[in-house]
C-alpha cells in the first residue's frame, strides 16, 4: 500500500480567492431638520425660562403689595375721616341746642309787658337745660386728639348753667327799688355767659380746627356756639332797663323817661345803584332782581330800646302787594342802625308796574314812647323795570 501524504495533495478545484475584509462603512451623521419658516420659536434655556417666572412673580407681588397699601390706607383714611365728622355732629346738636337758649334769653329781655316772676322762671329753666347740655356733652367720646380740647366744651356749658342761675338768683335777692345796683349785680352775673362763648370759640373751636388741619382732615367742620349775640343785650345799661320796665309791667305803668326811635331815611338800591326815596315827589325805581330798600332808623330818646319792629309795605290805590317786617334787636340812644329789605324785585307783581305804587315805611313804638309822628312815612314811587 503506498501511503500518500496528506500535504502533497492539491485540490485546485476547490480552491476560492483568498477572502478580504470589507473597509469598515463610515456611519452617516443624520441631517438636522430644516427650520421651517413659519414653525415655533426655539426654546430658550430651561434656566432663563425660570429666571424670567421667577422676575414675574416678583412683579405681580409687588403690584399687589402697593395695591394693598393704598387700598388700607384709603380705608383708614375713610374711617378717621368718618370719626371725626360723627363726633362733630354730636358736638353741634349740643352747641345748637345751647346756642337756642341764648336767643330765647335776647328775645325775654326785649318782650314787652316782662314780669318778674316770669323771668326768674325761665331763667331758672334755662339754667337746668344747659345743664342737661353739659351731661349731653360728657358721654361724647371725642377721638385722641380731641379730648384735651373737648373739656373746653363742658366749661363752656357750665359757665352758660351758673350764670343763668345767677341771674335767677339775683332777681330774686335784689332790692326792686334800686335798679342801677340791680342792674350791676345782673351784668356782673351775665359775664358768665359771654365768656362762655369765648372760651366755646378760642379754646375750642379754634384748637380743634387746627387739629383737622394739621391731620389733613379735610369736609368736617368744628360747630360755634354763641349765646351773647349782642353785647349790649347783658350790659348794666342794658339790665338797668330791663329792670325798670319789670316793676312797671307788674302794677300796669309805663316805664319814665324818653323812650322812642325815629324814622331817618329809605333808599331804593338796585343793580348797584341807590336812589333815597322823597316824601313829596315821585321816585322811578328801577327794578333789577337784588332790588333792596334801606331803612335808617335812629334812637331818638335817652334809653336803650330792644326789639324795634320795622315794616315796610307797598301798595297800590287798589290793594297792597308787598308786606315785610325786620325787627332791631338793640339800639342805643343817639345811634342809627340800618334795616335792610332785599331781594324784592322778584316779589313785585306786574301790577306794581302799571302805575303810581307807594313804599310805606313804619317804626313800631317802643314802651314809653310818646312821640309817634315820626315813626312813618311814605314815599311815592314808579316802578320800571331795569335798563
């Protein structure tokens, strides 16, 4: 057997080139896509998104911050200012309720027929009233910086309480044969009350206004009180003839002396121009719708007068077509004192145009007065209506 070697053995038939590695493929990137024209904005860093929240919510905070401010503080504004005017109108019921009883006490003193017993009375009820003013005045609960001046307001009341009771007192206790000592101890007592209304307007009214001003309230106004309106009505003269005329209105006499006024002139104003009114010759009057008439009235006696009435009436031949009445509170001997009629343009009918008219002026008499022809006049006029 012969024996082959295995090496020497050639199979060519079999035989395939010899195998190569294909090169490794290079990997293709992919392509980014296009933007489109019209596509969504990029996306901005997921910082700056924060950052640009973030930068907004502090601003909306601190809009709603300042909101709040200004909301509160026109709250707090509103409510101050809602204190202050509530306390104020507690203030000015009283202060009108005590002023009332000053006019009621200038209106007793001038009343004709005046008893003794009648004004010791109504004194003696004024004084309670005040009083009840006083307690009125106490439960007010003013705001802070209120209170130190509000005490001015009580010592007001009570100054207005002990002089009227004084008053009362001294009517009482005093000698009705002496009027000029009764007189002095009346006005010495009366001075209570016209301090009253100094201390009502410099220590109260006056303090408190600044207040407001300088807390920058502004629409609430701090309410007077005057019970003296007229000095004159609490003076010893003043006094000495109220005292007079009280012993004669008990036993039916009339009061001795000079008394009476005079009728002095009456000028027609209009449109701001006066004309004074004749006795004896026609006067145009030109009517503009502020047409007023001045009447000068003068104390023609020796002694003070109160409550001097004064009418001023015009007419026609056929009827009367204007009637008005002013009263002089008080008038000292010698003075003149000027009542004014205005207004009337609106009041004259159309009748007052159509002819002649007559303004009659008349001086009502005082108590003790003799002398009445000089009291009136009347004075013809024609009326036109304003160029």
């Amino acid at each position: 057997m012969s024996t082959f070697d295995d090496d020497d053995i050639e199979l060519d038939f079999f035989e395939e080139p010899e195998t190569q590695e294909a090169p490794p493929r290079r990997r293709r990137r992919p392509a980014a896509p296009r933007r489109e024209s019209q596509g969504p904005p990029m996306r901005p860093p997921t910082g700056a998104v924060a950052l640009a929240r973030l930068v907004g919510l502090i601003g909306i905070g601190i809009a709603v911050v300042v909101a709040l401010v200004f909301w509160v503080g026109a709250c707090q504004g509103r409510s101050r200012h809602d204190t202050y005017a509530s306390y104020m109108e507690q203030v000015r019921a009283v202060a009108q309720s005590s002023a009332k009883v000053g006019r009621q006490l200038a209106t007793k003193l001038g009343a004709s027929g005046l008893k003794l017993a009648d004004l010791e009375t109504s004194l003696e009820q004024w004084s309670q009233q005040e009083q009840q003013a006083y307690d009125q005045a106490q439960q007010i609960r003013p705001p802070g910086p209120l209170r130190a001046v509000h005490q001015n307001v009580l010592d007001a009341l009570q100054l207005r309480a002990l002089g009227l009771a004084g008053l009362a007192s001294t009517l009482a206790q005093t000698n009705a044969k002496d009027a000029a000592a009764a007189a002095t101890q009346l006005a010495a007592q009366a001075q209570l009350l016209t301090a009253s209304d100094i201390v009502w307007t410099e220590l109260y009214k006056l303090p408190a206004t600044r207040t407001l001003e300088d807390l920058g309230i502004t629409g609430v106004v701090v309410p007077a009180s005057q019970f003296v309106a007229n000095a004159d009505l609490v003076s010893v003269r003043s006094f000495q003839i109220v005292y007079e005329r009280l012993r004669p209105a008990s036993t039916g006499g009339t009061p001795s002396g000079l008394h009476g006024n005079s009728l002095v002139s009456t000028v027609a104003v209009s449109g701001g121009k006066s004309v004074t009114l004749s006795r004896t010759q026609p006067t145009t009057v030109y009517v503009s719708a502020d047409l007023a008439f001045r009447v000068v009235v003068e104390d023609s006696g020796n002694f003070q007068e109160l409550n001097v009435p004064v009418t001023l009436t015009i007419q026609t031949r056929s009827k009367t077509l204007v009637r008005k009445r002013q009263t002089i509170a008080v008038i000292q001997p010698a003075q003149q004192q000027t009542v004014s009629f205005g207004n009337l343009g609106a009041d004259l009918p159309t009748a007052a145009y159509s002819d002649e008219a007559q303004v009659r002026v008349t001086v009502g008499g005082v108590p003790g007065e003799q002398k009445l022809d000089n009291n009136s006049a009347s004075y013809p006029v024609f009326f036109s209506l304003s160029r």
